[in-house]
C-alpha cells in the first residue's frame, strides 16, 4: 500500500502496512495531506540540524531524511504558512532529538545529565533570547525554535504555550525516574503522564499558529472542540505505542500502554496487542462523531461579525487539521526508520542516535 502516488522519500518504495498495524478506515476514509512546501522543509530542517548542531552531520546525512519528521508536520498542519510550517517543523525535529537525549540518559545512568537539561529547558523556556548561544546545542536549539513560535501569535499564546511545555518537561522528569527505578506505572496513571510526554496540547496549540489565530478560551475549551483535539493525541499516542511495542520491549521501556497493561492487567503480549489496537479504532470511530459537532460548532459561532467568521474559519482549520493528523502519524510509523527495529544492528540502540553525553558539564 502506498500513501502517495509520489512517495516523500528519495527512494520511492510501496509502504508494506503488517497486518497487526494495519487500518482499514484511515487508508480509506482519511485521504493523506501534504502541504505543498514540503520539498523545501525537509531540506532546510536538515541544515537547521546541522547548524544547531544538534546531530552529527553525518547521522544528519544518512539518516535524516529517512526518519520523516517533516513528512510528519507537512502531513499535519497543512494550512500553514510556510515559514510557519518551517518553525514548526524545525522544533518537532528538536522534540525528536531530546526525547532520544532523555532515553540514552537513561540507559548509560546519567542522572546529572539530565538534572542540568530540564532545569537549562525551564530556564530557555522563559527566556528563550538568552539561552540561543548555550554552550548545550539542545538548548540553544531549543531556544531558537521557541523564540521563532513565540512570534507568531500574542503574549497570551506564548504564556499557554510556556505552561504547556513546561509540564511536558516534567512529565519526561517522572518517566526518567520512572525507568531508573523500573517502575511500570498503572494503566490509568500512564494514561494520564503519556498526555503530557507525549505533548497533547502542545500539538493542539500550534493548530492555532497554523491557522493563524489565537482562540479564545470559550473556543478551545468548547467541549466539541476539545474532544476532538483529545482524541487526535490520544490515537496518535496509542498508535505509537502500538508500532513502537518491539521497540519499547528491546530497550526495557515501561511506558507503552501495552507494557503497562501486560504489568498490571496480567495481561499476554497478544492480548495487550488486541487491547492496544481497539482503543486506537475506538479513537478513530469517535473522532469521526467529535469532528461533526466541532463542524457544527464553527458554524454556530459564525454569527456575521467578521470576528465570528474569523473565529469559524480558525476552528473549521484546526479541526481539518485534526483530521490530518490521523494519516500523517499512521503513514509516519511505516515510512520513518525510527520504527523500523527489524534493520538495526541492535535492536536496543537507534543507529541515528549518539551515546555520549553531551553539553555542558
């Protein structure tokens, strides 16, 4: 099965779905989106690696492209303009880089490390300006990519925004104990920390920098709008640890929901795989009932103001986007190299990843 007539990669290949992954509906119902400045993100994300330094330029060289994280964002906020498109882009690619920083921080023991890296987060979080030349290319290029979404939208969405993200970061802080005690938290309680590492509403605010539009909180918290919002993360979260179960295995993780639900339910890693994968078809069934009321919503609030038209138009786009979202992270994880630990030489250790600690001491 093949997502694109023209695939987004260099090498166009079919895309071979195993039947254990494999969903019907959004191959069939959510057609793929690609916003059409995707030629340009890929190339200009990958020099934006190379010059935050926030790769090894030859793991830049041969794996960037392949992991698809533009691919991922192009697929994602389709309505965006372009150089909004980018810092978006540029910042998913950061988030991707720290998330493997966090997990080989774990693995080699390195406490320290990572106490330095989520207090020098905090600290270019709300003072993204002064931490662009840190010594640390993670926080440097952390700030860089801040600094850049914070100029798209008032002093009000970068406050949410901070808040947001500041409790990401913690979030990663408890899965890093977590892991380093071998603690497999309960289902409900995963459930709970994956809406944060995994950056729900941090996904769900930059919806807003797509459109171009800042909404009011009777907008976001719209029970129909938020729904629907919720249930975008939750497949993609859940899909994710559908794809990355193997993965997540291979380097002793504990949080994947089927890791949690074999822990705490008794349950086998066939039936956890079941589990899994209904949640991830129950999101999509109730995605498709939230977005009709969200629709309806942006009608309603359409009441002939021009800021009710600009409002409508904001929700219609964030919800189309929500939309997008469930075939760009499904064709994600069958064309990016992240998931495909059947090719590494070690099924514990990325290829694209490097060991050394690195930053300031």
């Amino acid at each position: 099965m093949q997502a694109f007539p023209h695939s987004t990669t260099a090498t166009p290949t079919a895309v071979v779905v195993p039947p254990s992954l494999a969903l019907p509906v959004i191959e069939s119902a959510f057609p793929r989106q690609l916003h059409p400045y995707w030629p340009q993100l890929q190339e200009k994300t990958r020099l934006w690696l190379l010059e935050k330094r926030l790769m090894p330029a030859g793991k830049v060289q041969e794996y960037a492209d392949g992991l698809c994280y533009t691919d991922l964002m192009a697929g994602f906020y389709v309505n965006a303009a372009d150089e909004v498109l980018q810092a978006i882009a540029d910042y998913s690619a950061w988030f991707f880089v720290w998330d493997d920083r966090h997990d080989r921080d774990i693995v080699h023991g390195r406490v320290g490390d990572w106490r330095r890296l989520r207090y020098r987060l905090h600290a270019a979080l709300d003072a993204p300006r002064h931490h662009l030349h840190h010594p640390d290319p993670l926080v440097a290029g952390f700030a860089d990519s801040v600094l850049r979404l914070y100029g798209f939208l008032p002093r009000t969405w970068n406050q949410r925004f901070s808040r947001h993200f500041h409790t990401v970061i913690e979030a990663y802080d408890r899965e890093f104990r977590n892991r380093t005690e071998g603690y497999v938290p309960g289902v409900e309680e995963y459930l709970a920390l994956r809406r944060h590492t995994f950056a729900h509403w941090i996904w769900t605010d930059l919806l807003e920098v797509s459109a171009g539009c800042e909404l009011p909180d009777a907008v976001r918290k719209n029970p129909a709008f938020r729904r629907a919002a919720l249930l975008t993360q939750e497949f993609a979260a859940w899909y994710n640890d559908l794809c990355s179960l193997p993965k997540e295995i291979a380097g002793d993780e504990v949080h994947n929901l089927g890791i949690c639900l074999i822990s705490h339910e008794g349950l086998t890693l066939e039936e956890a795989v079941d589990e899994v994968r209904r949640r991830v078809e129950e999101c999509i069934r109730d995605f498709i009932e939230a977005e009709q009321e969200a629709l309806q919503f942006a009608d309603a609030i359409a009441d002939g103001s021009i800021r009710g038209k600009e409002l409508s138009t904001a929700v219609r786009d964030s919800v189309g986007n929500m939309r997008n979202w469930f075939s760009s992270v499904y064709w994600f994880h069958h064309e990016s190299g992240r998931y495909m630990v059947d090719s590494w030489d070690d099924q514990s250790t990325p290829p694209y990843v490097t060991n050394e600690a690195v930053g300031e001491k």
